[in-house]
C-alpha cells in the first residue's frame, strides 16, 4: 500500500516552477499575485524586450496615450497622485508601470532579450518545455527551459505588422509604424502619407499635423469618434477646445495628504468607465442615445467640412468595433494641407502612393497605422496532449474556460486569451482578477499536492457556446470590421453577422471580477503528485514544529489578538456576506443573535413574518452556526460554505471578524436588497 504521508510539513508548498511569457501590464500583475500567494514559487519571466513595460515600451508614436483618464488606469492597490495630466501619455504610463515594477523588486524574476519561440508538454514529465531566441548575444542563441506550470501575458495586440501592399518595400523615403517608431524621424516640412485610422492613426494625425507641409490620410474603413471619456470632468477644468489638462502641484500635493479625498475623486472616475453595459446592448434606450449623441459630436466637430462624414460617419453602431474617443483628430481632418483620401493603396513605388482610381500621390514619409496580428491562432507554437497546437484549435472557433485555459493543455493560463478582454467597463481590474484566479490555482497546486490541471472539456464547450449565445443580443455582432470577429477564410459580407466575437468577455468587467473570485474546482480535472490525494496533509507537522529555536512567534500565533475577562466586549465589525458577494462594517456585539430585514434588527420573533438566515454569532474563533436558507427558500449550494472558509483562511477578514449571512428574500427583497446597496455605498469593501 503506497504510503499516505508527504515528506514535508502541512504549511510547506511543495516545490513549483511557472514559466511566464511578457513583463508588460500582465507579467507585472503577475509576479505581484503569485508571489503573494506562494511566496516560495519558482517564477521565471521571459520578455522578448529590454525592459518591462509591454506595449507601453513598445508604442513610443507621436500622441501615443491611454483613451482613459489616467487616474482610471492604474492598479486597484497601487495609486498614483503624481500623473501629471487628465489623459496620459504612453511614457508617463511607463513611468507607472516600471514605478509598480520597483516597488515589488520584479526585475529579478525576468530575463529580457528572450522571445520565445515553441512551447511543448511532456506528457510523461507532466512539465512544459520551453525555447526561446536570446537576442542580448552578439549572435542571437536558442536556449530552453522546463517549468511545472506555462502562462501567457502577451496579451492580443502584441505582433505588429506591414500592410500586405505590393511594392511598399521599394519606397524610398521613410517608412514607419506606429508600434515601431523610429524616434530620429523628424516629419518637420515633409510630405506625409498616413495609412490607416484605427487607434493609433487617430492619435499620430492630430499629433502630426502642425508639422508636416501635407499630408494624405488613407481611409478605408468608416468609425465612430466618439467624445472623450469623462468629457464633463474636463469640460470644468479646461477652456474651449482643450483636449486636455495639467494637474496643478497643489491637487497632486493635497491627495497625498488626504488619501481619502483622492480615493473619492478616483472613485468618481471609475464609476463613470463602469458605467457602459448597457450601451453595448442592441436595442437599448441608452444605446440609441450614446448613438445620437456621437452623431452629433462628430457633425459638430466637421462643421468647417461636411463632406467628411460621407467618408467617416458609420451605418453600423457605436462599439461594435473599439470606440475611439480622438481628441483633435475630426479638427485636423479640416485643415486645408490635410487630404482624407477614402480609396484603396493598391501599390506603393519609390517616391508615391498609388489608390484603386490609378491616382499617384508623391511623399516623403509613409506611416503605417495598421496595427497588429489578432487573430487568435497567431504567436509561436504551443503543443498540448496528443501534439495538439493550440494556435490551430484556436484559429477560427476558440475554445477555452473563463478566457484562461483549454482542454489538453494542462498547466497551462493566458492572460488576455480568447474572449477575455473586457468590451465595457475597465481592462485593467479584470486583468488583476485574472492573475488573482491563476494564483489560487497555483497555490492549490502548491499546497494541495496538485500535479496537473486544466479544465474539463464539458465546461470548455459550455463557455464557448454561452459566449456564442450571449453576443447575439450586443452590437458587436453587427456589420463592421473588427478585430474583436474572426470568420472562416471566404465568408461572404452577407455572412458577416455570423462571425464569432472571439475577443471580447461575455459580460462586463464588473461581470468578471465577480465571476473570477472564486475557483470552481468541479469544473477542473486535477492529478495529484504520486496518485496521493492525501499529499496535501503533510508529515503531521508545521513548520514552527521542525523549528529546533523553538521561535515562540510562530509556536503562538493564534494569540495576537487576546482579551481579557475584566474588560467588557469588544465591538468590532461585522461580516456580512450575502450572495451578492459584499462586505459591509458595522458594530456588532459578539455572541448575540443578530438579525437583519429591511434594514432594521429585529427579534427573534420577527423570523416568522420576515424569514431571514439566522446566524449565531461566537467568540474569538469566528465559528459560525446557520440554517442558510438561502433566496427564497431555496437552498444555497455546498460550493458557497468554501468560499467563505477560504476567505476566513486567507486573512481577509479579521479573526475577530464575526460572519453573517443575511439573504433578501420573500416580499421584502427588494426594499431589503437596497438596504443592503445603501450599506455598500457606506464603508464596504469588496471580499
């Protein structure tokens, strides 16, 4: 009979290597989260770059900056006070970026100059082995790396590429891309050719257009331009026609000396970008108002020429591609050196460009706004179970669980994978939430005696077909071009409605955080270290146990907070946690019966007219005993009572921290329910 007992104390993880794959927003988040939760985790990142940073390193182009405001893009945990404007640049957001990566000492985990170039499991190894091109060498060198567990955070937009024009390599004169930008160009007195309006062609215009003698801007594809995010805040702290403004040193100086005033001018922010589900929806009032009004924005900013909107104005709605906000660009388009050209580059020559009318237009410098490689079959090879390439199962109908993972990949997460990129709300706070999901993972394959995992096919096939289900009520399934679709190759325009939205998470980012907070184990198949299901018990000891200094701290832990029988009780907070997953503070004393409807205590004989889950409160312990019966009599599932001890095991509730579960339910639930909202607005946090 094998033997139950593992070779190492219970609060001891057993040894784990991850292999991460980019030090940009992802990688960075990444190192944060799954060091907090296995502390000895063997982490490696591996960027193609020489430093950190991603796509904020890489994107240097004249009026490269973040859409949102800059106090909306950084981590929930890490504020910054110091942005020196209301919409930031892209080298200020480095700045950020690498501030954050300081701060947690991030740089010894990586190795820059290392792209990688093929991922493979061992099937019989259970490890992932790794090859990488080592471009920090005179003569670049392939290397390789095993690890236990492969992650991903290249994200979506991350292979830039040239246009497929013929004869754009014979040009002459300059040739850039925005996501290669040669920093010597000096587009001073020259004739510029810019191809493209997407994001990046929407901010270089503006950007360049008070410097160049002329210029031509290429136009194939129609797009809403839309005001700019948080355009009131604006509008009180600028002129007319100001796109954005300074922060004066005396704001930024009074933040740090009241967190709270600036926690309440962020939160002001974030709410307004959380605020546009329903403007996704087809059909929806808000919807067709956000359409008027853009239309509107767009007339009124091409007032000088009307006949612009012919080229630009769409007939598919708003968001059904990204939605652009471009400050300056409509009024560069007005200026009378600026060209918008609507026809197809058909060639490219020495000196000029040439459209689909035969028409020949001579520049000096061609830009390429053209973007990146999104198709979700694109990037180095990974193979899984049976060789199975992930890029070709993912080529024109992913499948994944939640966006992070796949069947026949074990140990293997994405960040920013297929369907997981947030279409409204904020990008950011989902990608924290991924990371956080991937590093209970890690942690339970670190402590659990996990080997493998990866997700159960049924639970992949159930995302994929929700996601398909879900889109065919938003308008990103109307008729656009989008990198958030992908078809299979010859798809009539006709069949475009059929496309799949493959980029895009199935909800909003509120959706998400929500949806990733817990793991749900039942829908993993999960192998243990030496067929031990018993393995995560241990030898029978801590590690304070096999401590030969005997370290008092560690023998004594569960005494930090004591009592004393002479003083009275102690109020401290309670916990109150309802299906909606939120916490609320208030003073209760402990060992009483605490009950709660329609915002008011009640006795315990008040439980026959208002049924209500009645929990009893204990001691220190923060035991609890309840019949939870749930929303209207309905039972609450098992999987609730783990999610409650887990975050009692991770520390986020105090020790002294009595639990309630208080559920809305019969005709009280919805005066009940906004009680409990008007609690959330007042001292609550998120669990």
């Amino acid at each position: 009979m094998a033997s139950l007992i593992s070779d190492r104390p219970v609060d001891i993880s057993r040894p784990l290597k991850v292999i991460y794959i980019g030090a940009g927003v992802s990688g960075i988040i990444a190192a944060i989260e799954f060091l907090k939760s296995v502390p000895s985790l063997e982490l490696v990142i591996y960027e193609k770059n020489p430093e950190v940073g991603g796509t904020w390193y890489e994107n240097r182009y004249p009026g490269c900056a973040c859409d949102i405001p800059s106090h909306g893009y950084q981590l929930s945990y890490e504020s910054w006070t110091d942005w020196s404007q209301f919409y930031a640049g892209s080298s200020e957001i480095l700045q950020y970026w690498k501030l954050v990566a300081d701060k947690y000492d991030i740089q010894k985990y990586i190795r820059f100059q290392h792209k990688c170039t093929e991922a493979r499991w061992d099937e019989v190894e259970c490890r992932w082995t790794v090859k990488l091109l080592r471009t920090d060498l005179k003569e670049h060198q392939t290397v390789e790396d095993t690890a236990d567990v492969l992650i991903t955070g290249t994200g979506l937009l991350n292979e830039w590429r040239w246009p497929f024009i013929p004869g754009l390599e014979d040009f002459k004169g300059s040739l850039l891309h925005t996501a290669n930008w040669d920093e010597s160009f000096d587009p001073t007195d020259k004739r510029v050719a810019v191809i493209g309006a997407g994001s990046s062609g929407i901010q270089v215009v503006p950007a360049l257009v008070d410097k160049v003698k002329a210029m031509d801007h290429y136009v194939r594809g129609k797009t809403w331009i839309s005001p700019q995010l948080s355009e009131d805040v604006l509008r009180q702290n600028t002129t007319a026609g100001m796109s954005n403004f300074d922060y004066a040193p005396e704001q930024k100086a009074a933040w740090k000396q009241d967190p709270e005033a600036y926690l309440a001018y962020r939160k002001s922010l974030e709410a307004r970008l959380q605020g546009m589900y329903e403007v996704t929806k087809r059909g929806n009032p808000r919807h067709e108002h956000a359409r008027r009004t853009y239309e509107a924005n767009m007339r009124e900013r091409l007032k000088m020429r009307p006949d612009l909107l012919e080229n630009l104005l769409p007939q598919f709605p708003p968001l059904c591609k990204r939605l652009t906000p471009g400050p300056g660009y409509l009024e560069a388009l007005t200026a009378e050196h600026v060209t918008v050209i609507p026809g197809t580059v058909v060639k490219v020559d020495e000196t000029s460009v040439i459209t689909d009318d035969a028409v020949r237009r001579p520049v000096d410098a061609i830009i390429c706004a053209t973007g990146f490689e999104t198709a979700p079959g694109s990037g180095f090879p990974i193979y899984g179970e049976d060789r199975i390439n992930l890029r070709t199962k993912q080529a024109y109908r992913p499948k994944t669980y939640l966006g992070l993972c796949t069947n026949n990949f074990p140990n293997f997460f994405q960040s920013l994978g297929p369907n997981s990129f947030q279409g409204a709300g904020s990008l950011l706070i989902v990608i924290e939430h991924l990371h956080k999901y991937m590093a209970k993972i890690l942690r339970k394959m670190a402590y659990g005696n996990i080997r493998t995992i990866q997700p159960k096919q049924k639970q992949v096939e159930n995302f994929t077909r929700y996601c398909e289900q879900y889109f065919k009520s938003t308008v990103y399934l109307d008729n656009c071009k989008s990198w958030y679709k992908i078809s299979e190759p010859g798809t009539k325009p006709e069949d475009k409605r059929r496309e799949r939205v493959t980029a895009l998470w199935p909800g909003s980012s509120l959706h998400a955080v929500k949806v990733l907070q817990e793991v749900r184990w039942e829908d993993f198949d999960m192998e243990t270290v030496d067929e031990n299901e018993f393995g995560w018990f241990g030898n029978g000891g801590t590690i304070a146990d096999f401590e030969a200094s005997g370290n008092t701290e560690a023998l004594t832990w569960y005494l930090d907070t004591p009592q004393f029988v002479h003083e009275p009780v102690r109020k401290t907070p309670s916990t109150a946690i309802i299906e909606r997953e939120m916490v609320r503070n208030e003073p209760v004393e402990e060992g009483q019966l605490y009950q709660e409807t329609n915002g008011c205590s009640q006795d315990q004989d008040a439980e026959q007219d208002h049924p209500i889950t009645t929990p009893m409160i204990q001691d220190d312990e923060t035991e609890v005993a309840a019949q939870d019966k749930g929303v209207n009599g309905k039972n609450i599932p098992d999987e609730s009572q783990p999610a409650i001890d887990s975050r009692l095991a991770g520390k986020e509730t105090s020790s002294q921290t009595p639990v309630v579960s208080i559920m809305c339910s019969g005709n009280n639930e919805p005066s009940c329910n906004n009680f409990l909202q008007q609690r959330t607005d007042n001292g609550i946090r998120s669990v």
